[in-house]
C-alpha cells in the first residue's frame, strides 16, 4: 500500500523544482522518493546541512579572487601537495 505525503510549498518553489526536475527526465514526485531513498541509504541528510554557511558570498569572493589575477592551484598542483603531505607524515613516523 502506497502512502501520500504532502508538502506545503509556495508557487515559485514548486514551479522551479518541477522545471529542474524536468530537465532531468524526472518528476518533483520521483526526486522526491530519490531524496528519501538515498536519505535511508546514507541514514541521514544526503547532503551536507550547516549554519551560517554563506555560500554566495564565498562565490563572490571566489571571482573577485579571480578577475584581480588571483589564481587557484589545478588539480594536478594539488595532487602534488597530497602526496607531499603524506610523505612528510611518513618521514615523522619514520
């Protein structure tokens, strides 16, 4: 026997999952049963819920970082620093 849950949303929140969802081949219905299922199989949020995180704001210093010739490692510069921070850990134990 199936259950029905129902959520209060408002007009512009609704109309904008039903569009993302959408351009995703899904229903809001069948994301909905998504987040619930992967919420069993990782027995909690599946993705991460904090306080006084303000991501837009860490966008926007990210690109001001960037256009005043700031420049962020690749991701090669930071598989060398991993590997340099695990042998220095090896050379402490050693």
């Amino acid at each position: 026997m199936a259950k029905t849950i129902q959520v209060r949303v408002d007009d512009q929140l609704k109309d904008s999952a039903d569009e993302l969802f959408s351009s995703l081949g899904l229903d809001t219905s069948t994301a909905v049963r998504m987040f619930l299922i992967a919420s069993i199989e990782t027995r909690g949020i599946p993705f991460s819920v904090m306080h006084g995180v303000d991501r837009d704001s860490a966008i926007r210093k990210a690109i001001a970082y960037r256009k005043n010739c700031g420049e962020f490692i690749s991701a090669e510069q930071s598989l060398d620093n991993m590997l340099t921070a695990i042998q220095v850990g090896i050379e402490r134990e050693i």
